[in-house]
C-alpha cells in the first residue's frame, strides 16, 4: 500500500521555496545541446507523428483498465477562462449566437460560439508534436518552415496522435514535501522525482503518462494570478534523462512542464524543446490536479487509467482537452 501524504500540507507558511536550490543548477547551451542529441529518438517510430504514443500497445491499456478499483473518474481540466489575467492575455471567447425564437416552431433551440488561443497558460490543452521546433527542426528531424505554415501542420498535428488510454503516475510534490504548494520558480529535479516514486509507492514505467502536481491551480485560487509565464514551477531539464530512460508517453503538469525561468541559457522552454522536438513526447499543459491529488490520497495509490482524447483538427498543432483519470 502507497504511503497516503497529507495533500494540504503541515508547514508553516502553506508554500515551499524548494531544498535550497531555486530553479536549479544553471546549464550552459552546450551542455543542453548535448542533452538533447542523449534523449533524442528520430528515426525509431512509423508513423513518426504519433512518437512517444506509439509505445502505447493494447497490452498497456489493458493494464490500465485493471488499475481501476472504486471506478471514480476525476476531470482534469480548468474551466472555459474568459478573464483576462496576467496569466491570461488573450482570454478564450464564448457569447451566445442564438437565444431561442419564441415564434418559430418547438423546440426552441439555444446556440453558442467558443474559441481560444489555447497555447497559454489558462486553458487546458495538449501540445502536439507540430508545436515545438528547436534549431529549425521538429520531431524526427523534419525541417519546421516546410511542415508548418499558415494553413497548419503538414507533420506532427493533432490528428496523427488520436486517443490515448494509459496508466497514469501522479507525482504529487507538494504532498511528498507536506506543503501546500510548490513556490514558483522551484525546479523539480530528477533526486525529486526518484523521492517522489519512493514516497507515494510508485515506479513510472514504458508507455506511462506522468503528471506532476505542482499545488499551481491552489496557489492561483488562493492568492490570485501572476505572471506564470516569467516564474512557475516545473521540471529541470535534469529530470528529462529519467523520464526518458522510463519510456514515457506524455508528460503533464498543472504549469507547462518547464520551471521557470528557464536553467538554460538562450533557451526559453527546455522541456518543452527536449520532450516534443527530442523525444516525440506530448505535453498535457495546464493540469487542474487538485481534485485528483485529493482523490489519490483518499485511495491511498498514486497509479490509475488515465484517458485523452484530443480534438480532430486538420493541422492542428495541439487541441483543447478534457483529460480523465479513472481510479
């Protein structure tokens, strides 16, 4: 049984500023130039556009799908936000296109418009393999300017990964650190996430989505929004090794995956660029894991099904998701 971490934390002050070393050890852009080319997987999948998700066999959603106990399912995404913030420059849209004519004939029918530029820090959404490029280049090598342009992506879009239905692992920091939150800017290192494993009973194994739990969306309801695209918590580029090594197949968090600001030098988002352009792994951006973190501990496992199902969008360089984890 899966040691059951007190999600609403025990110390003082409700936050953690992190073991001392911010957003972790500074790296040169040699030195990430060399990490990338270390994880990199160009050239191991057919098709190439679904990458890391075709690690994700029927075996593996069958050993999901036996994860499933009490058969409660947990909604991971952040309401529809039409606020502008300082996370939130270009809130999404929804207005109403019909209110029902009283005169025309039953039923009256009622209507409404929906749009987002969902790559921020509000919505929730998937990152398809189309939306990262690094030197130029996207996954598997493809050169960016002739797989994108204004009409979508030729390579790499939404489409081509389709659903996925795998074991989930939340690694639930705050809970492991018995804080309410991690403070923004604090860096969760490899030793971080091997803790992690250790203290909630978990082992992050091939074709497993990880979902880093940050404290991000509690921190944001208790103390309002801030600028989380220049200060956020998440993953140093230490840890991309281990997840690589793991063989996982996406990769979520309640920030965008990537501490910030960013350890590495003349590179804005790191993990970003090692997991999509490198390792084909897509990002689950924008988590609402709260009621999942509580839902884990009640259970007292940290392992569950998790199911995404990204919208159909020809070209598409992402989509806005409603993702479920199935205890």
């Amino acid at each position: 049984m899966a040691r059951r971490p007190d999600p609403s934390g025990s110390r003082g002050g409700g936050s953690d500023s992190g073991d001392g070393d911010g957003n972790g050890p500074a790296v040169s852009r040699s030195a990430f130039d060399a990490l990338f080319e270390a994880v990199r997987t160009w050239g191991r999948w057919d098709p190439a556009d679904r990458g890391a998700w075709n690690r994700v066999t029927a075996d593996h959603v069958r050993r999901a799908a036996a994860r499933v106990r009490s058969g409660k399912v947990v909604p991971m995404a952040l309401p529809w936000d039409v606020r502008p913030g300082p996370d939130n420059p270009r809130p999404a849209l929804h207005h109403m296109t019909d209110l029902g004519d009283v005169e025309s004939p039953e039923p009256s029918v009622h209507k409404d418009f929906i749009a987002a530029d969902y790559h921020g820090r509000s919505v929730t959404h998937l990152d398809a393999l189309s939306h990262i490029a690094f030197r130029g280049r996207l996954y598997d090598g493809r050169a960016a300017r002739e797989a994108v342009d204004a009409g979508g992506a030729r390579f790499g879009a939404v489409p081509a990964l389709g659903a996925l239905v795998t074991t989930g692992v939340l690694l639930d920091l705050p809970a492991v650190l018995g804080v309410r939150w991690l403070e923004p800017g604090r860096a969760v290192r490899a030793k971080d996430v091997l803790a992690a494993e250790r203290a909630l009973g978990v082992t992050i194994g091939e074709g497993d989505g990880v979902l880093l739990r940050t404290g991000h969306v509690r921190r944001r309801a208790e103390l309002g929004a801030w600028d989380s695209g220049a200060r956020s918590a998440g993953f140093h580029v230490d840890a991309v090794p281990l997840l690589a090594e793991r063989g996982v197949a996406v990769i979520g968090s309640d920030g965008d995956s990537d501490v910030r600001p960013s350890p590495v030098e003349g590179v804005h988002a790191p993990v970003h660029a090692l997991a999509l352009a490198a390792m084909g792994v897509p990002l689950l951006d924008n988590l609402d894991l709260e009621a999942l973190s509580g839902a884990a501990a009640e259970a007292g496992r940290y392992e569950f099904m998790i199911v995404v199902t990204p919208l159909n969008i020809p070209g598409g360089t992402g989509s806005p998701v409603t993702p479920v984890a199935v205890l």
